[in-house]
C-alpha cells in the first residue's frame, strides 16, 4: 500500500490511499480510500508508516499536556454520591441545576468553603480538581449556586421523606440529638444568643437537631433559633416523623437534657411513641431513697439491675453501674474539692494580711463568689462571711450522698423486655455517641459546617441541610473503606462479646494491631478519612492534545497506586471513569 497525489487541474491534488499488485506481468491498482480530508501532518505520518518507519518518534512530541488537576478524590466521592442516590435526590431540579447541586454536595466533602469560594474551585479558569470539568460546570456563575441553594430548602422535605422511607422503614429506634454553631453578624433571623456548645458565648448562635438510624445514618435535620431549649425542640421533631414521613410508632432515644419527663408526658406519651433515655442526679438519688441505697453487691456480673418505681409508671428502669466511671468521678470530686479550699484559703488568707487586708462582707462575698461559680462546689461547702474574716467546712453528709451515686447512671425505657432487653436498652442510649460522632465530623474535622456564610434563614437552613447530606455520603464511604482505615472493622463484634454492655467498649484486637502498625491487613499504609482524600487526589486528570490535532482535547488519568487501587475497588468505582 502506498500513499499517491493526484493532480486535479485548478482544485487541490487528490490524496489517495493505493494498493498494487502485479498479475500476469502486469501490475495492478485500485484504491482503497480517499484521504484528501485528513490534513498534510497526518498524511506525511501516514506515509512514514506505510514505508516501515516510526510516525510518533516520541510521546513528548505528540501529546502535550495543557492541564493537570487533582482527580481521584472527585471520583471516588462523586461516585459515592450517586451510589447513595444523590441523582435521584435532584431529579426533580431544573436540569441546569442539577449538575450544581450535585456538584455543591461533592465540593462540601472535598473542600469545605463558602459558596464563592466552591465558585472558584468549579470554575475551569480556576478550578482546583477536576469536579467542575467531569459535572460541566465549569462555566457556571455564583448565582447558580444561591439558585440551587435555594431550591435545596424547598426540596429539603421531600429528600428527607425519601432518606426515612429507605432507612427508617420496620426500624424500632431512632437517635435524636442537638448542638449549636455560632455565626458571625447579627443579620440571620435565627440568630440568638443561648447555650453555646462551643464556648463562644460572645457570638450568637443558631441551633439544629439531627435525627439518625440506630447505627448512625442521618435521615433528617431541622434548624431552630439559637436560643431554642432542647426539650423545646422534641415536639417539630416527632410531628416530622408522623405528618411528613408517616411513621406512626418508634422509640425515641435522646439524652436526659433532651427527653426530660415533662417532654415525656407533654408529647411522645399523647403522640403513642416511645423512648429510651435517663435519669437526672436528682431522680436517681429519689430512686435509691426509694429502693433503699444501691450498693455495690446489688449488681450482678454485668453491673445492672432491672426495676420498676411508682414516679415512673409505664416504664422499666435499668440501673447501671460502671465501676471505672465511679473511680473517676471521685478522684475528679476530691480534686475539685481541693481546688475550692485552696483558693478559699488564700481569700482567708488575705483578710487577715497585716497591710491592705481584704475588709468588708460583700467584698469577701465577691471573691467566695467567684471560686464558688468555678469549681461548681457550693452544695459541699457551709460557708460563713463576716466583716473580717472568712471561715469554713465541708459538708461531709451530703460529700458522702453524692459518692454513694457515683459510677451510677439509670436507662429509662417505655419499651417492653421483649422488644429491647435491659442490655439492649443500655447499648441504645449509649449509642448517641453515633450522634456525637455526626456532629464532630460536620461541624469540625470533615465538612465544616460553620462559618456560616448566609444571611437569610432559608439558605442558612438549606446549608446545614447540605452538609447533612454531605455527612451521609461520608458516612456510606467510611463504612466501605473500614479496612484502609483506623476505624474498627469488628467493633460490633467486641461490643457483643462484652461481659457488660456498661462497661467501655474496647477496640477489637484487629483494631489495636492496626493501631500498633499503622498498616492495613495487606501491608498498605492506614489512613484517616480526610488524608485518603489527599492520597486520592494525587491521582491526575490531565487535560491533552496532539500535535497533529491541537484542537481535539484527550483526556488521560494517570495509574493508580496499590492503595489507590484498593480504595476504588472498595468503593466498586472505576477512577477512569470521567463521566
């Protein structure tokens, strides 16, 4: 086969692609395609070819690289994402904001900023990963992502409806906790000032109630003013449940601050739902009077006793007892206790100084005052002020009440034996850590809900509501990627094995041998959620050309590392996948 130029009067020669042959002393032709479209480069390296030789000498010099841009983390949580269903969470958006949302959700896992600065990172004249080129919105502006917000707040109902449809369906419990985020400004509705859970007292703040499964999963969240009580917020939370998701019956677990026996009566009673909480200091000192004092004989191998009281009825009541929780409790009461005295003493001491002594009963009062409000002791101490002086004692009576609690916490439940046992009941209160665990990684380590950036109270919700479901892909993903991470794989597995669902649950021996290594069961490096994403990323979308063709854009991701590997195929994604 040979390549031939063809003259063709006053129009461009024809380039045609021959073969020949030779038959009965003749040599043949025929043609087998026309190639006058393909340019002059092409053809000459097609000529080259057909003689024997090299057409590309080198890579170098036919592939040009324009962009290379962080890639493999994009893939692995946009994956997520659509694996969670996030496609048919936006499905019915306008489909130009589809993408965008998608988009948004992606970005707040990968690098949690303000609205504008997620802009930026989409953008493809400066975009940070390849998130906005493999979406297709890279040219999109700042008001398409206010318009998706937006949008996201109207929505919020329906995709919750669809999250407690798929996970709550024949589930008995569900955990129900509060926290709070300061804000900055004094423009949003919500804003107010309340109890910080974040020690910014001088900010106001707003606060929000997530709703998750028994193992963690966040179904749904709603955003109160910041001065909202948390027993104030138990009422929105179960009408959510019964009008929008239609659950009639389930088991609230909440917290003693939360679950208080007047928000017992007032709405889960009348409402036909029932609970799992605890009881406050003062109740368990009413039970013990009750039941006589709980000492430590009472309690079987498995540090709980089962009973039942006449302030409570309708329920059953788990006193438990941790014998490591009572220890620190007091050695932390004898400390304190120290501490008091201490500072007491130095007042004391300065009322009686030789120069400048500390005179007059309400300036004595003052400094007591503020001792007393650090260290929480009034109730053990009998103090006595006068003009000159200042003396006083413990009050060893009540030192030695307050010890006899200690290490003593009571699991209330509405719940029948046979539906959850007295250590299912403990192993269900315990398990708002799952709760406490959401909270730490949106509001700190992961998505970062605060600072705030909104002003209005839709979009402050519609954010908080984003980053809710940016926490339920991560918590898919780190549930799959368990074993490249420091997480326990067998933590379920140790937790059963406990002789007392009281005690503190232990890492597995897998989990302590990972610790010890710091490597995987197949000798790769363990990671934490966060530096696998940084590990990820390393993997390159890198946007190229050829030299014949420079207008025709390649797209080329380069190997991935053994750990790479492993974590996609954890995921069951494929990082070459750009679409």
């Amino acid at each position: 086969m040979y390549i031939e130029s063809i003259p063709n009067r006053d129009s461009p020669p024809a380039i045609l692609l021959r073969e020949s042959w030779r038959e009965d002393g003749k040599v043949r032709k025929r043609t087998l395609a026309n190639l006058s479209c393909l340019s002059p480069e092409v053809v000459e390296g097609l000529k080259v070819l057909l003689r024997g030789g090299v057409a590309v000498p080198s890579a170098e010099e036919v592939f040009a690289i324009e962009r290379s841009l962080p890639h493999g983390h994009v893939a692995a949580v946009l994956g997520s994402a659509r694996g969670c269903g996030a496609t048919n969470w936006f499905a019915s958006a306008p489909k130009d904001l589809q993408p965008v949302l998608l988009a948004m959700l992606v970005a707040r896992v990968l690098e949690p900023a303000s609205k504008l600065a997620t802009h930026r990172m989409l953008h493809d004249d400066t975009a940070t990963s390849s998130l906005g080129r493999m979406l297709g919105v890279g040219q999109c502006s700042a008001d398409e992502l206010y318009r998706a917000l937006d949008w996201l707040h109207e929505a919020q109902p329906a995709i919750e409806r669809r999250l407690a449809r798929q996970h709550l369906v024949g589930s008995t419990l569900v955990l129900y906790d509060l926290t709070s985020t300061w804000l900055t400004g004094r423009c949003c509705e919500l804003a107010a000032r309340g109890h910080s859970r974040d020690g910014k007292r001088d900010d106001p703040q707003i606060v929000f109630g997530l709703i998750c499964t028994a193992e963690g999963c966040p179904i749904a969240v709603e955003v109160f003013p910041g001065n909202t009580a948390d027993p104030a917020t138990v009422a929105a939370q179960v009408a959510k449940l019964k009008e929008r998701f239609g659950i009639e019956r389930v088991a609230w677990v909440g917290d003693r601050g939360m679950l208080t026996s007047a928000r017992i009566e007032q709405v889960l009673r009348p409402q036909g739902m029932d609970w799992v909480s605890s009881l406050r200091a003062p109740q368990i000192a009413q039970l013990a009077a009750e039941h006589g004092p709980f000492q430590p004989s009472l309690f079987d191998e498995r540090n709980l006793i089962e009973l039942t009281s006449g302030h409570f009825p309708g329920e059953r009541l788990v006193v438990c007892r941790n014998p490591a929780l009572a220890e620190e409790r007091s050695r932390k009461r004898g400390e304190l206790l120290a501490a008091t005295e201490a500072d007491l003493a130095k007042i004391a001491a300065a009322t009686q100084r030789a120069r400048n002594p500390l005179r007059g009963q309400q300036a004595i009062a003052l400094r007591v005052g503020r001792v007393i409000e650090r260290f929480h002791m009034a109730k053990h101490f009998d103090l006595t002020i006068t003009h000159t002086a200042l003396t006083w004692r413990r009050k060893e009576e009540a030192i030695c009440q307050e010890a006899a609690l200690d290490g003593l916490y009571v699991i209330r439940t509405s719940l029948a034996a046979a539906q959850l046992d007295a250590a299912a009941a403990v192993a269900a209160y315990k398990s708002l850590a799952q709760v406490e665990r959401a909270f730490r990684s949106m509001k700190t380590v992961d998505l970062q809900v605060r600072p705030v950036f909104h002003y209005s109270e839709q979009r402050v919700r519609a954010h908080v509501f984003l980053c809710m479901l940016a926490y339920y892909v991560e918590w898919h993903m780190r549930a799959r990627l368990k074993p490249m991470l420091f997480d326990d794989e067998y933590l379920d597995e140790a937790s059963a094995s406990r002789a007392s669902p009281v005690l503190k649950a232990q890492r597995s021996e897998h989990a302590r041998a990972k610790d010890a290594s710091k490597r995987a069961d197949d000798g790769l490096p363990l990671h934490s959620f966060r530096t696998l994403l940084k590990d990820l990323g390393t993997l390159a979308y890198n946007i190229t050309h050829t030299s014949p063709n420079p207008n025709a854009k390649i797209v080329i991701t380069t190997r991935p590392t053994p750990l790479q590997a492993k974590a996609f195929q954890l995921l069951g994604l494929n990082p070459a996948c750009t679409q």
